[in-house]
C-alpha cells in the first residue's frame, strides 16, 4: 500500500484475502502475492484468457530482451555480438507483433 495500492470490497478467490488495485489497474492479493484477474459482470472469460496470454508472451520476451542485452555487454566477439544482434531485432519484432495483437 506504501506505493499507491489500494484496498477493494473484493476477495480473492483462492485465499479470501482482501485484494488490493494497483496504480496500474490490476488487482493484487498481498496474501498470495499473485496477480488476480477480475473478470467483469457480462465480459467474456475468452477475452479475458486472451489478455492473460498476451501478458505472459511479452513478459516472456521483455526477459529475453534483457537476457541478450547482457550477454551483449559481455561479449567481445564480433561475429558472436551479430548474432545477438539479429536475434534481439527478432524478439523486438515479436515483442511489437505480440503488442498490436494484444490491442485487438
């Protein structure tokens, strides 16, 4: 709650814990320290499943962004640092594809 959350009427679902929203929006049961999703009253649960995949996808490949971005600072190599290169542009590429798919 020291960084902006708040606390809602709304349990969670597999504690009953009071659940906290978040600055960003998303809830957050501090008693399972776990993001919950709250689906809304007439929103279907595929949209919802949707979102949670595209959110995994691209926190998936922010990782491998920053894997690459520090085995760049190491290498010294420079056929090695190409290579890197080409597969950061690829993950980049993805990362943008995963974004405009999510918006859809």
């Amino acid at each position: 709650m020291r960084q902006g959350a708040t606390l809602t009427g709304l349990a969670c679902p597999a504690c009953s814990a009071p659940l906290l929203r978040l600055k960003s929006g998303d809830f957050w049961c501090a008693k399972c320290e776990k993001k919950v999703i709250v689906v809304k009253e007439g929103e279907e649960q595929a949209n919802v499943a949707h979102s949670i995949a595209f959110d995994s996808l691209e926190a998936m490949l922010l990782t491998k962004v920053q894997e690459i971005q520090e085995k760049m600072q190491q290498e010294r190599d420079v056929d090695k640092l190409q290579k890197l290169a080409n597969a950061l542009s690829g993950l980049l590429d993805n990362l943008e594809k995963t974004r405009k798919a999510k918006k859809t």
